[in-house]
C-alpha cells in the first residue's frame, strides 16, 4: 500500500543508484551518506507501493517498475530544471515579456527612448507594446490580453484599477497659417475652420471629440470635420500640406519629426488632457512589465515637465 508522495529528493537518489549499480557508489556521487539515501530509496518504494531494485551482494539489479519509473523521474527533474530557470530568468529580468498598451501617439514622444533604455537594461526580455486607441488599451486589459496600460482619461472602468493621472498635457491648434494661430482659438473658431481631426474609428469614445461636442452645443454652434483619420501623424501631415487645420497634443509638436511650417495655438479655454496607468485589480504583474511601467514613470516625469512649459503663462485662455 502506498504510503505519502515520492519527493525530489528521492527521485535524484533513485536515478544516482541506477546510474552507479549501487547505494554506496551513488552516495558517494551524491555527497550522502550511504544509510540516508538507501533510507530514501526504501520510502520512494513505500510510496509507490513498489520494489525497483533486486539487491544482490555484487550489485543493485532494476526490478521491471524500476525500469519503467526511469524516464518519469528524469521528466520530472527536468521539468522542476525547466521551470527554476524560467523563474529565475523573470526575476532577475533575464527572460519574461513585456505586456503594454498606450495611446497611439506616445510613440512619437514617449516609447522611443523609453523602449530603447529598457532593452539596453534587459536585451533578453520581449517587449510587447500595443498603440492603440485609450478605449481599446482598456478593453485589451480588462480581458487579459495586455497587462496593463497607459490611456487618455477618462476611460470605462468597469473591471479595471485606474491609477492617478501621471501626465498632464494640453490640446493645441495647428495650421499652415501662421495668421489662424496668432492667439488662442475658441469653438467658435472652430466651428468655422476646415479640420482634421484624428481618432476616426473612436469618435464617441475619444475625450477631446466629446469635450469639442458639449463646447460647441454650449455655444450654439457645430463641428463638421473635413477629414477624420485614424492617427495624429496622418492629421499632422495632412495640415502641413495645407489641407486644414487640426487638434494635437502639445507633446506631438515637440516630436522631432513635427513638420516646421506648422505653427500653434491654444484652445479657449484650455483643453487638458489626462494620462494614467491602469492593470486589473486582480491581475499581478510580471516583474518585466512592472519594471517597465516604472521606467516609463520615469520618463513621463521628463515629458510633464514639457508639458508644463507650453501651458500658457496664467494657466488660462
């Protein structure tokens, strides 16, 4: 009758006294002594309910359950082996996958240098980074598909922890005509400009198309975008080949490959524009895509202090 479970311990014993014909051999291979590892290999026979050595005076013979236990206690240790080591390589950030998602046009301002420093810190771990729209970033959380993310605020919550904001940045108006942003522009304005505006497919769910929409009803007037694309670059590119005007965070025009005939304004009043992490209450996090996250806190802190410079002196319009 089988008595407790085999133990690690007992199988390496087992395969050292297959290995080496004899108890004395194997502990001596093992650095035991005889009486302790004989002693285990008796509690391995009890638990399986089995013998697996025919013990003669010249050497230890394998019994037909003995033989057949040699490739499963090999699996085994391999795969306690196997697993150690994938363990080990997360924690010390030696392997793993980085599971992120952000808004599309952090990787004109945030993700180069943010991606380029973490891969120069860990070159063998995955980065996995998905621009997305903030909505579909937390949709792609909520169901596990991502980690975690960082997304435009406000978002649909529901299933999600959504940390304070961590950037802070403002919605500016750019035009190839200088003379269209000499002073801050109102809805109003707005209302009577050719636009561009970007985030094509999430028109109900982007914060600026809401904010715009509740302006321009408070003001009796409405917006008529001329052209929607997907992606700020696309609007950026769009306006700097005179087809309108359009909407773009102030980080965007600090982006290097902002195009130089393009000039800025400030909204009246002035648009904000929150940025915050958010994981899954439940859901931990892989040490590679935590250490992520706090490098990209990092980097955020050097960005809100941009941010901070292109705010308007008073704060204000």
């Amino acid at each position: 009758m089988a008595v407790g479970r085999p133990t690690l311990q007992q199988l390496v014993y087992f395969l050292g006294a297959v290995e080496h014909r004899s108890f004395a051999a194997a502990a001596q291979a093992l650095y035991v002594a005889q009486p302790s590892l004989s002693d285990q290999v008796r509690r391995l026979e009890d638990a399986l309910g089995v013998t697996l050595f025919t013990r003669t005076n010249r050497q230890l013979q394998l019994t037909d359950a003995g033989r057949m236990l040699i490739p499963w206690a090999e699996k085994v240790l391999r795969d306690v082996e196997d697993l150690t080591s994938a363990v080990r390589d997360v924690r010390e950030l030696a392997g793993g996958t980085v599971s992120f998602g952000t808004f599309s046009s952090a990787h004109l301002y945030l993700l180069p240098a943010l991606t380029a420093e973490f891969g120069r810190a860990h070159p063998d771990v995955t980065i996995r980074v998905q621009g997305l729209n903030s909505s579909e970033v937390a949709d792609a959380v909520r169901a596990g598909d991502l980690e975690a993310g960082l997304v435009q605020l406000p978002i649909d919550d529901r299933g999600l922890w959504v940390g304070p904001p961590v950037l802070t940045d403002t919605v500016v108006y750019v035009s190839a005509d200088p003379a269209r942003t000499s002073r801050p522009v109102d809805v109003d304005e707005l209302s009577r400009r050719r636009l561009i505006l970007s985030e094509a497919r999430w028109t109900r769910d982007d914060p600026l198309r809401r904010s715009l929409v509740e302006r321009a009803q408070r003001a009796g007037v409405t917006l008529h975008p001329a052209v929607e694309v997907e992606f700020q670059t696309a609007a950026v590119e769009l306006a700097a080949y005179g087809v309108g005007d359009s909407l773009v965070s102030y980080l965007v025009t600090q982006w290097q490959g902002f195009p130089s005939t393009l000039t800025w304004a400030h909204l009246d009043p002035v648009f904000e524009e929150h940025f915050a992490f958010v994981t899954r209450p439940s859901g931990s996090l892989s040490p590679a895509t935590r250490a992520f996250m706090d490098l990209a806190e990092e980097h955020i802190r050097g960005l809100q202090a941009k941010a901070d410079a292109g705010r308007p002196a008073s704060g204000g319009s």
